[in-house]
C-alpha cells in the first residue's frame, strides 16, 4: 500500500488525481443535492411537534456532521504533515479549513435559525452550542496560524498541531448533549453507530436526511478538491507543468532559459558545496 | 407532495421565513466559497502568464546584449 500511495506526495501526481477525481464528485454531488432538497422540503412528511419548521434539519444536520468530519480529516493531515513532512498534507489543511469554517458557521447559522421558533432564543450558551462555536475558533485558528508566519512550512507546521489538539473538542461536542443538561436534543442518526441505538427518527424522514448527508459530504469534497489544486498550483507557480495547466505554454527559447536557470543553480550549488 | 399549493409551499406552516432563509444561506456559502476557488485559480492564471512574459523579456534583453558585443 505504502508504493501505491508514495507517489502521490509529488504535488502534481495529487494534482493529476484530484483534477480526475473532480466531476466523479461534483456530478453525483449536484444530483443528490438536487434529490435531497425536492424530498427533504416537499415529499418528507411533516414532525407531529415541529411541523414544517423542522426541515431545516436537512442543512442543519449534514453540516455539522462534516463540520467534525473534516476537522478529523483536517487533523489526519496534520499528523502526515508532521511525521512525514509531505508538503500535499499541509496544503490539505490549507485547503480543508475554509471548507470546515464555513460548515461550521452553516450549522451554527441554521441552528439559530431554528433555535428561534422552536427554543424561543437564537442563541444559549449550553455545551453543545458553545462547542461547536469553539469548533469555528478551532478552524479560524488554523487558518490564521498558517499564515502568521514568515516560514510557510513553520506556519503549517504550528497549524497540524493546533489542528490535532483540537480534535479533543471532537468527542465533546458529539457527547455533549449526553453528559451536560442541554437544549439541544439527542443526536438522531449516529447514536446507530456511537450508542449503538436504532436512529430516533421515521424512515420518511431518515432517509432524505441521509442523502443529504451524502449530498453535502460530495459537495464540500468537491470545495476541498478545487482548493487543493489551487494550492499546488500556487506553490509549484515556477514550475513548468503548473505553468502549462494554467495555459502558459513555454515555447522553445522560454524552455532553453529555463534549462540554463537550472544549469546555473546546479552549478551555484556546486560552488557552495566545495 | 406534502403541499397543496405553491402558496403553502412557501409559507411552511407558517414556519417560511425560518426554512428558507437556513437553505438559502447554506447555498449562499456554498457558492461563494466555489466562486472564490474559480477566481482563484484566475488569478493564479493572470500571474504565470506575467511571469512567462518577464522571463520573455529578460530572455530578449540577454539576447539583445550578446549582439552588441
């Protein structure tokens, strides 16, 4: 598995993946998007306590399960960013906070927006609200920390470590609702996988919420993805084949300056190393 | 179809303004963050022709030297 996987530590192997990978998410993403949103708003039946108010819970649910989702995926490339120094799994991160921020700001905003007619408040401060706020802190922190440095590599390296220490905040705002007397109520599809009880909710209604589930996890791979490949385009700017992707084609005298740049690095190089 | 008519489709139960407002701020994100990827990589673009150019230039001025020699 380890030579399958090596090569995709050089950025334009990833690049040349990713870029391959796109549309197989982005088709499937927008069909299911389209799919979730007529079942879940017009087909789905309404809740006999919150009637129509309810629906909501088709945005709300999908982003704050990726919302944690992808900050453990956030975390995993910090621990390859650090332990093997590849530079694609600190440009993962940087491709992968924006996205979580924003799922993040989406289960919040949509949260309030619910709060409002069914707790009567937009806002308490309970455990499991105020850890998913700190759960927005976490991402705007590691963005900032990427670039509060003169060092790129020294700010992603500060980034994965605040991006593992954070995933603590993971288990705590799943397990919120459980250990803390909270407004919020009790998780309706994952407690099948974390308390290993069958999901509280009607399969008219489960099923929708699945496939947004889905919708939006393709979707927000599909914003991870482009981001990504910006970010190798960004870095490797220099770089004949980045060049070439961005529609500059060298021609021949551009080329033969390039060799000669190198030659004369090479040869700088010699020079110190005598 | 939950709904009689594209009257009660809108008002929710009442609930109108909260739903629709959550959906469309979700895909308002969405978009954004899509449209700021795009614009992006546009830039990025703009800068490696500028750079090409640049290497162009010095390419042309170094030629332009060797001649007058």
């Amino acid at each position: 598995m380890w030579r399958w996987l090596h090569p995709y530590a050089k950025p334009e192997a990833t690049f040349a993946l990713t870029q391959k990978l796109i549309p197989w998410f982005a088709l499937p993403g927008i069909i299911l998007v389209l799919v979730s949103l007529v079942w879940g708003l017009a087909f789905a039946p309404p809740d006999y306590q919150q009637g129509e108010s309810y629906r909501i819970i088709f945005v709300h649910v999908p982003s704050a399960m990726w919302a944690m989702g992808f900050y453990v995926g956030m975390a995993i490339m910090g621990v390859i960013a650090l332990v093997w120094q590849i530079r694609t799994a600190e440009l993962a991160i940087l491709a992968i906070a924006p996205v979580g921020a924003v799922l993040t700001f989406i289960s919040l905003f949509t949260g309030a927006i619910w709060g409002q007619p069914m707790w009567g408040t937009w806002w308490v401060w309970d455990a499991r609200l105020t850890a998913q706020l700190i759960l927005l802190f976490l991402y705007l922190g590691v963005m900032a920390l990427y670039v509060a440095f003169e060092d790129e590599r020294a700010g992603a390296k500060a980034a994965s470590i605040l991006a593992i220490v954070g995933v603590i905040n993971i288990p705590i705002i799943h397990y919120s609702v459980y250990w803390w007397n909270t407004l919020h109520q009790k998780s309706t599809v994952t407690r099948a996988i974390t308390r290993l009880e069958a999901p509280s909710i009607a399969p008219e209604m489960l099923w929708p919420l699945l496939v947004s589930i889905l919708a939006m996890l393709l979707v927000s791979i599909v914003l991870v993805l482009m981001r990504l490949n910006n970010e190798i385009l960004r870095r490797e700017i220099h770089r004949p084949w980045a060049l070439a992707e961005l529609g500059i084609t060298l021609d021949s005298s551009a080329k033969a300056h390039n060799d000669a740049e190198k030659k004369n690095v090479e040869k700088k190089g010699g020079a110190d190393a005598v | 179809m939950q709904f009689d008519s594209w009257q009660a489709f809108i008002q929710m139960g009442g609930y109108g303004i909260y739903v629709w407002s959550s959906f469309a701020g979700t895909f308002l994100c969405f978009g954004l963050l899509a449209l700021e990827s795009i614009w992006r990589r546009k830039k990025l673009a703009k800068e490696a022709s500028k750079q090409a150019a640049r290497a162009q230039r010095i390419l042309r001025a170094r030629a332009a030297k060797k001649n007058r020699i």
